[in-house]
C-alpha cells in the first residue's frame, strides 16, 4: 500500500508546535490532490507528491512522515522555511 492510499481520507489538524495551524483546521487527502479546510470552508488546495502536499498558487508545501506509533506528524513550510509543527488525526 502506498503512503497516497494511507493518507487518502479526512484528517483533523492537531497543533504540535508554532503559530499554525489553528484550531478546527482539517484536511481531506485524496490520492492525487486535496484541501485544507476551516471547518466546512475550504482555504487551500493542494497537489499530493508522496509524501507532500504542494499548496496550489501558495508557497506552501506541508511534509508528512509516519511516527514510531503509526500516526501521522507533519511540518509546515512557508518559502522553505518551517513555521509550524503538526499532527493528523483521522476525523
């Protein structure tokens, strides 16, 4: 199975560290493409490469890897740079 069929679903955002993501953001993955979400207003989409989801006409790009415990950890990055630690939760 590959990490595009795992991570296909809808996913709560928990913050881990940094000023993002608020409270109530979620993302729904698909296997090529995707959103994030305030509640039940999209903000963004983005495209799915592996493990990374490349925000459309942002310079975002958010990276996912898999923790010792199976869950999902995220870092957002803003021109490169990272601004915030995160956490999925399936919703």
């Amino acid at each position: 199975m590959s990490d595009e069929d795992v991570l296909t679903g809808r996913w709560r955002v928990e913050r881990v560290s940094g000023l993002l993501p608020p409270v109530g953001l979620r993302k729904r993955i698909g296997p090529r493409n995707g959103s994030t979400r305030l509640g039940p207003l999209p903000l963004a989409r983005f495209r799915v490469r592996g493990r990374t989801l490349d925000y459309v006409g942002w310079p975002l790009r958010d990276e996912l890897r898999q923790g010792e415990d199976g869950e999902w950890l995220g870092r957002g990055l803003l021109f490169g740079r990272e601004f915030c630690r995160f956490r999925l939760v399936a919703d």
